[in-house]
C-alpha cells in the first residue's frame, strides 16, 4: 500500500517563508541601502564636473570668489568639459594637505601616549588595591559624557599659554581616546591570570624588564592592537572638541571637513570627504578583524 502524499498545497505553505524571515531581509537590504547609498553619492560627487552639475555647485572658499584663480583653479581647470575629474581631489590636497598630515600626526602621537600610558595605568589598576582605585577609574571615563565645548573650554582656561600649540589639541584627543586604550589592557589582565605566570616568573629569576618583555607584551598583544585602531579612528574624526582647540596652522581634518561643508561645493566636500574615508575604512575593517580575532581566541583559552 502506497503512502499518503501531502496535498500540493501544504508543500507550497510549507516552502513559502515566513513573516519573520521577510521582515529580516527586507530590514538587511534598507540597511545596506542606508549605508551605501550616501558612499556611493559621495564618491559620485567627487568625480563629476560642473559641466554636469552647473554653476550653481561652485562654492565660495579659497580659489572661488577670488580675482584671481587660487591652486589648481590658476589654469582655469573650474571650465574642466566633460563628465569625470580629479580636480576636486587636487583642490583638497593643495588647500586642505596640511589639515591631512596634521590629524595623521594627532593621531600617531595619540597611539603612542595612550599605550604608555595604558600598559603602565591599566597593570597599576590590575596589580595593585589603594584608596580610591575605583574612583579613579570613573573618572577617567568621564571625558566621554562631557561634550565637547566643555572639554574645549576647560583645556583653553588651564592650558591658555599652549593656545596656539598643537599639544593642546593633543590633551583633547588623549582625553577622549586613553578610556579605550586602558580598558583594552585591564579587560585582558583581568581575562586570566597574568599574575601568577609573573611570579612564576620572577621566582626563576627574571628581572621586571625580562617580565615586561617576555610576558606582559605578549600577552597584551592583541589588546594594544585592537586599543591603537580604536584610538587611531577616535582621534582621527574628533571634531567637538578639536573644533574649538584648532587654529589656522593647526586645522585638523574634521575640521576642514566641515568647513568645505559650508564654504565649498559639493564636489569639493564630497572629495574630502572621500578621503577621510579612504583612510578610516581599512581601519574599522581591521577593527573588526583583529577585535572579532582576539574573542575568539579568548574563548578558546577560556
């Protein structure tokens, strides 16, 4: 005797998806539609000539309104034909270079400092109890609640002799990226149980240099890494802040990002803003795989 076949009409039902499957999709494409798109009309924006988008795109920052062509503008490349162009990235390294290699310097300086400082605090706060430990590490977060016109204001009235220095902007920056950097190290001593292996250590007779070099830096490899891309990408784009503390000789990119906003046009801001984002991409990309990288190995250990 032949088993009974499901009616034609329950296998439809039962290979048609469900309401939730829909919705998720459906969410996942207008998510990547929000993402992209405005990537995409960027990158657009910064290769297409004014013969496309016509004089009512031009801007009126350095080289527009003067009497004389400025930069690239001299050879009169604004009557640029045709369709493509890179003058709107030639026009952003002459006038905005310096803004570029002045947030990368911030930036470096920051990795540098912050880790010092990470590695040294963040083993003091693991290894050590004293009075107001816990205090001290709620206040380092604080920074990152206040906004940034106050930070501004308070490192103007304390540090007013360095006004025009680029150190100020520098304390700014350290302010808001050394939380990241010291809970990278003190989550990953907290992890295990680092201390044991350093008397360990130390009763085979190492010295402190050899139980830095040999296990504390090892150990903390992956934390310092996945701590400089946070802090890099922080400093990188810190505008609240920087906005206030930031001079004409030391603009940073954000900065002049949001000057090209309202002084430019738009193929010059979208060329800047490409920019930026040629830089900060790979960096949250490798955030991402270096970061993702280190949970898993910390569970695994686990």
């Amino acid at each position: 005797m032949k088993p009974a076949t499901a009616p034609a009409a329950t296998k439809s039902r039962a290979r048609r998806p469900s309401a939730w499957t829909v919705y998720s999709v459906a969410m996942s494409l207008l998510l990547v539609f929000a993402v992209v798109t405005p990537i995409l009309i960027c990158l657009w924006g910064s290769f297409t000539t004014l013969s496309v988008m016509g004089a009512a795109s031009t801007g009126s920052g350095a080289g527009w309104n003067a009497t004389k062509d400025l930069g690239v503008f001299s050879s009169g490349a604004r009557e640029t034909s045709g369709a493509v162009t890179l003058l709107w990235y030639s026009y952003v390294l002459g006038v905005y270079g310096h803004t570029i290699l002045m947030s990368l310097k911030l930036a470096l300086v920051s990795i540098l400092v912050t880790m010092v400082l990470g590695v040294t605090g963040g083993y003091a706060l693991v290894r050590y109890d004293f009075p107001g430990k816990r205090l001290l590490e709620e206040l380092i977060l604080i920074p990152l609640s206040l906004p940034g016109i106050a930070v501004a204001v308070a490192l103007i009235g304390t540090f007013g002799v360095i006004r025009d220095s680029w150190t100020i902007i520098l304390l700014g920056h350290l302010l808001y990226t050394l939380p990241f950097m010291l809970q990278a190290v003190t989550n990953t001593l907290r992890s295990y149980n680092y201390f044991d292996l350093e008397r360990a250590a130390s009763s085979l007779g190492a010295s402190a240099w050899q139980r830095v070099r040999y296990i504390l830096l090892p150990n903390l490899k992956h934390a310092l890494i996945v701590g400089s891309l946070l802090v890099f990408t922080i400093s990188l784009g810190e505008f609240n802040a920087s906005f206030l503390l930031t001079t004409p000789m030391t603009l940073t990119l954000p900065a002049a990002l949001y000057d090209s906003y309202t002084n430019d046009s738009f193929q010059v801001s979208s060329a800047a803003t490409s920019l930026f984002m040629i830089v900060v991409i790979p960096v949250l990309l490798a955030i991402q795989f270096v970061g993702g990288r280190e949970m898993k190995d910390m569970g695994q250990a686990a």
